[in-house]
C-alpha cells in the first residue's frame, strides 16, 4: 500500500488563506456601507464632492482586486488540501464514490458543482470516521457532519448573490440601480463571514483526525520493520 502524503501544510495554508478572504470580507463590508452612505445622500437630494465619489470609486475598486485575487488564491489551496484528503482516503478505504481527481474537477463542471463537492466532503468524514471506529481510536467530539449542511447552504447562497452582483453591477447606472447593486454586495460580505468561519472550523477538524490516522499508521509500520 502506498504512504499516505502529508497534508497538515496544505490544511494550514488553506485556513490561513480563509483568515484572510475573511479579514477582506468586513474590510468590504465597511467599504460597501460607506458607499450605500453617499449613494443614500445623493438620492435624498444631498451633494457629494468628485473628489469624495472618485476616492470611493477608488477603494471600491483596490478592495475589489484585492479580493477577487486573495479569493482565487484561497480558492487553490483549498482544493488542494481536499483533493489530498480525498487522495488519502482512497489509500485506507475501498469502493468510494469518485476518483481522487473528481475532488479537484468537480467544483468547475457545471451542475454538477452544485453537489458533487458536497457528497465528496460528506463521504470524507463518513468514511473516515468508519476508520477511526476499525482502527480503534478515539473519535474527537468536534468531529462530526453537523456542520456540513450548513457549510454548502452558505457556499450556494454566496455565490449566488456574487454572480446577481457581478451582472447587476456591469449595468447599474442610476443611484437606485447602484443602491441595489451596494446591498447585495453588503449581504454577500455577511453571508461569506460566516461560510468562512465554517470552512475554517471544517478544515481544521478534518486535519485533526486526518493527523491522528497517519501518526497511527507510520507507529504500525514503525512495529513491523
């Protein structure tokens, strides 16, 4: 049987990444109220000043490259640590549902990313505590698919609220249009802070056991030699 590949870095890289889309997520969140602040002034017949509407368009437009670029690259390290896992399971466990690089592909296919992540990542915890219960070990009390559910619900919620604000936004014009566009936007931050919290605690949880699995199987291999 093949050794199973270390996954720790990956897991923590993942989370540390997630810390930061989080950090960016309230950064935005405050920059979008800031904007929903002048829009409201101008649509009750206030006055703003170029230079105050363009330092807006401006901050809106850094957090906004800054996000999309942190997001992509949390996205990576994410799928890479599933994708590891998902790996390692095959190593320990026989007839899975998916291959190893369906934990990878199956986030950009089209429908089917709308729940082949989800039953891969729900079939990682089952499984593995199906080891954990042959291998005698203790299962920890964190470990468990109740967040799981909750996990995708907010996954979907939030990317469906990004692509409304990504098409929305491309042809907002008015201050109604642009208010609409700023408070979506506000509801997607709120959503995507607590999918991150969720996605941190999942990670972390996994990784825990993942350890505790290798650390029993290197002391095994350890006794034969």
């Amino acid at each position: 049987m093949e050794n199973l590949k270390p996954n720790l870095q990956r897991a923590k890289n993942a989370v540390i990444l997630i810390w930061v889309v989080l950090t960016i997520e309230i950064i935005s969140l405050i920059s979008g109220y800031l904007q929903y602040d002048l829009l409201q002034t101008v649509a009750n017949g206030g006055e703003i000043s170029i230079d105050t509407a363009n330092a807006n368009d401006t901050r809106e437009q850094i957090i906004g490259i800054v996000y999309l670029v942190t997001y992509i690259i949390s996205a990576i390290t994410f799928i890479q640590w599933f994708r590891r896992a998902y790996y390692n399971l095959h190593l320990q466990a026989t007839h899975l549902s998916q291959t190893e690089g369906w934990a990878a592909g199956s986030w950009f296919v089209p429908i089917i990313c709308l729940y082949r992540p989800y039953h891969i990542m729900k079939e990682l915890h089952q499984r593995t505590k199906l080891l954990l219960l042959q291998k005698e070990i203790s299962i920890p009390r964190n470990f468990n698919i109740d967040n799981l559910g909750w996990w995708w619900t907010l996954w979907i919620v939030n990317n469906l609220i990004g692509q409304f604000v990504f098409r929305y936004s491309m042809k907002a014009t008015s201050v109604e249009e642009l208010t609409t566009s700023t408070v979506a936007a506000m509801i997607a931050n709120i959503v995507g802070i607590p999918l991150a919290l969720i996605t941190i605690k999942i990670i972390k949880d996994y990784s825990t056991v993942e350890t505790l699995i290798a650390d029993l199987k290197e002391k095994v291999e350890t006794l034969n030699v």
